[in-house]
C-alpha cells in the first residue's frame, strides 16, 4: 500500500487534516488506535477561536457549526463578589464560537466517509519507520493482520500518550514541561445554562467556570486537589462547592441537575522542540498541551494544521519546501503565545496550595489592573480570540 501523507490518530486534528489534503488531490491514511464510539465518547472544550472557525469552513465541514454553534461576543470574569465582561467583539472585532469537540468530530468523520477517505480505527501497534529517510513507512496490525503503508511524510496527531514523539530519539528533541498541583473536575449536565457567555471565577475556595455545549447542555468545572477522585465527590457535593465559588447573582439562577459525565483532568504545560524529526511532523498534543484555562488546546493544534497543510500544499503543488523546512519554526512561535497566555490565566484564576497572602493580594491586584485597562483588557481578548496565523 502507499500514499502520499500517513497521519497517526484519528482525532479533530488529525480528520481535519486528512479532510483539507484530500479536497486537494493529496492522498492520505489516518490510523486510530481506538473505534469510532471511543473518540466520538471523549468529553472536551468546545470554544473555537475564529481562525480555527476558518479552517473549518475551508476543509467544508462548518454547515453545522455555523447552525447550531454559539457565537459568543465576550466572556466575564468573576472576582471578589463582582462579574465583569470581557467584549471580545468590542475589543478586537472578532467573536468564538461554543461547540463541543465532539460534535465538531462528528461532523470531520462523516466529512470523510463522503469523500470516501481512508481511516483506518482500531489499528494496533503502530508504528513509523525509517523517518530520517526519502521512503518512511507505517505498519500496524488490525486484530492478527498486519498492514504497511509507504508514504513521503508521516504526520503524528495521536496525544501526548501517542507513539509519534516517543518515535524520536531523546537527544534529538527538548522537553519543557510545568504540572501544576491541582486539576478540574468537570461535569456535564442536561441543564440550561447559568450564563450565555462563559464565566471564570476566582475564588478563595478555587477557581470555577460555567461553561456550555448548548442551550440545553451545561458544561461546569472547579478547582481540586490531585489527590481528589470522582467517587469523592456527588452531585449535590458539586453543586454546593459550585455556588460557593460564583458570586450570589449567578449561584441564585444557577440550575443544577444529575450529572451524565463526571471526571478530573489534571493541568500541564507541556512543549517538545523541534516538532519536526525528518519526514515525521508533529502536531497538536503530540507536541505540546496548555491547561484549559485559557481555550488553547484544541485551537494550538488548528494552527498546526494549518501550517502543515499549506506547507503539503506548497509542496505537492509547487515544489516548494520552504513550509515544510519553516514548520516547527512558525508552529513554536505561536505555541509558546498559546503557552504564555494559558499560564497568565491560570496564575491569575487559580489557588495555589502553597501561595502566601501576598501572592493572593497580587492576584487582587492584577485583576484589578486588568478591568481598569482597555489595553490590558485588548490583551486578553486579542490572545482569547486567536493570534492570526
């Protein structure tokens, strides 16, 4: 078997990929180690910055997106007893749109069953070989056969977890890495939401966010410890630490109910550099992860996407490789914005076990500073709504 682009994980960045080559003649596999049902069942962040929107609507696959997605012209922050408004619109003329990733990779799966694309679900053991040549090549096995594909490039979207960086020699590449000493624990509840436009909340007790899929799907979360686990904490327990976090005009509206997903995922920052291994590209979690807290994961990885492809395109159409040689390059310099952006929001909302009232007065302090300034406000919008490509 051969193809021009072998991609390694099936999920939003990997479809998305796959989708934008295929619509242009460049032919490509995506393998997925999980089936269907399992990607289409992980819960994750639905806030889609515009230049991602774009991209979505370039690889047509935004019909529903644009239906049923939110557009969300500004976020508030809550602090102190107060909620105040962030005007995204205002502020930089651009909006987000709300829509849960899963949705959104619905739509990339059945994108490519039209188009007729190759994903491959359930392959095991992959793994990419001689990366450093002209001629690199996947194998993997679906349940006892075993399947090769020759191709030019190997793309690795498949996680942090995936075997595409753990392919690279540990002195060809560089790790930086924080984890911080809390998670969130999330819950997903067929309720209305609190807000029509998210709220982050600092508080004493941790921070809080009231976040949405729909107007009938609520998405909540709070700050806890590592050492939490699902089964320590009820609904009613979740709901209660919840309204203490909010100031009392959101927790008085606030409408609770059973919860049809729990979980806690802990927070790291996380960068690999060069994301580039010979003819193995790296893009999205493989290659770095932000915390939630500033919207950056899934849109980082949009961004990689879209140097990827048009540096492929450059080069299959053009003969140009300057995007290819260039990739890492651009991709790290709007990481380590993702990255700078994600951490200052998570400083500013977040209780560290370990800070001192000082620490806790600067928070005050920034937060303060930041709703008295519209170019400190310009800031935050301009990185929340997406740095240009």
């Amino acid at each position: 078997m051969k193809t021009q682009v072998g991609i390694i994980g099936g999920g939003p960045s990997g479809l998305l990929l796959s989708q934008l080559l295929h619509r242009k003649g460049i032919d490509n596999i995506v393998l997925e180690k999980h089936s269907r049902e399992y990607v289409l069942g992980r819960i994750r962040a639905g806030v889609l910055e515009h230049g991602f929107a774009a991209l979505m609507r370039e690889a047509g696959v935004a019909e529903r997106m644009d239906r049923e997605g939110e557009i969300h012209d500004g976020i508030f922050i809550a602090h102190d007893g107060l909620k105040e408004r962030v005007d995204l619109k205002g502020l930089t003329g651009s909006s987000v749109i709300v829509y849960g990733q899963t949705e959104l990779t619905r739509d990339l799966y059945e994108a490519r069953d039209r188009l007729g694309g190759k994903v491959v679900h359930n392959a095991e053991d992959v793994r990419p070989h001689d990366l450093e040549s002209a001629n690199p090549y996947l194998t993997w096995r679906v349940g006892d056969e075993r399947f090769r594909v020759d191709c030019d490039y190997v793309i690795g979207c498949d996680g942090y977890h995936g075997v595409s960086r753990r392919s690279i020699p540990k002195d060809r590449i560089r790790e930086y890495e924080r984890v911080y000493p809390f998670g969130w624990l999330g819950v997903l509840s067929r309720t209305k939401p609190v807000s029509p436009e998210l709220i982050y909340a600092r508080h004493e007790r941790g921070f809080a966010l009231c976040s949405l899929r729909s107007q009938t799907l609520s998405r909540y979360y709070i700050q806890v410890p590592l050492t939490d686990s699902v089964e320590d904490w009820s609904d009613e327990q979740f709901w209660e630490e919840l309204k203490r976090r909010l100031p009392d005009e959101v927790a008085d509206v606030l409408i609770t109910g059973p919860s049809i997903e729990k979980s806690i995922a802990p927070l790291r920052s996380y960068v690999v550099e060069p994301m580039r291994y010979g003819r193995l590209f790296l893009a999205g979690d493989a290659a770095h992860i932000v915390p939630p807290t500033g919207a950056r994961g899934l849109n980082s990885a949009a961004s990689d996407i879209y140097y990827l492809y048009h540096a492929l395109l450059d080069h299959y159409e053009k003969g140009d490789d300057s995007g290819l040689d260039r990739y890492s390059e651009k991709a790290l310099a709007r990481v380590w914005k993702g990255q700078r952006f994600s951490w200052w929001m998570t400083m500013l909302l977040h209780i560290f076990p370990d800070s001192s009232a000082y620490d806790r007065r600067l928070q005050q302090t920034d937060l303060a500073y930041l709703f008295s300034s519209q170019r400190a406000l310009g800031s935050l919008a301009e990185n929340y709504v997406g740095l240009p490509y």
